[in-house]
C-alpha cells in the first residue's frame, strides 16, 4: 500500500511527523495499527507554532526537488498525522515518491 493518492492536481500525500529530531529526513514508511501507511519525516524543528510543518514541507520538497510552493498542508495542522497536497504531474510525482520510497 502507498501513503500517495493521485488525482488531476497532482497527489495527496499522508506523512507522520516526528518533531524535535537531532536531523531532518525523510525515514521511510510506518504502518499504524490501522493498517494506515505514512511517509515518516523527521525534523529538527518543534512541534509550535507551525514550525515542524513548515519544516515536513520543506524536507519534502527538497526530497523531491520540488518548489516549497508546490506543497501544501491539507490536514493534520496539530496531529503528527498530516495530509500533504503536492502540486504538479501525478504520474510523475508519484514515480518521485516510490523513488524516494525506495531509497530509504
């Protein structure tokens, strides 16, 4: 299962933060109990006043190559869940994403 949903505006990407990380990184994937699966992204930066998700966007982008302004938060504000809206292609996006996938 993949943590990515195409649509017509590119892809829709479930992420699980970890705040206050010693580094930023892109770590894999988690299955929640659930059997929801996540992208895990570590940041540096703390869980207040929206700076862990400016920094998941900023790792994600840098990952995948892509403009800061391409992504953006569609849910999960305050939770370490999130919803990540990336904008562009979604056939190549989400051959950038299993990439990524890949190599962690």
């Amino acid at each position: 299962m993949r943590p990515w949903v195409q649509s017509t505006a590119g892809v829709t990407l479930r992420v699980r933060a970890q705040p206050g990380a010693g580094r930023s990184e892109i770590a894999g994937l988690e299955t929640r109990a659930r059997g929801e699966v996540s992208l895990k992204v570590r940041v540096k930066a703390q869980a207040e006043k929206g700076k862990a998700n400016q920094a998941v966007i900023e790792t994600l982008a840098k990952a995948l190559g892509l403009a800061r302004s391409r992504l953006s938060l569609r849910s999960g504000a305050k939770a370490r869940t999130k919803l990540i809206a990336i904008e562009g292609d979604p056939d190549d996006l989400a051959a950038a994403l299993q990439r990524l996938v890949d190599e962690t």
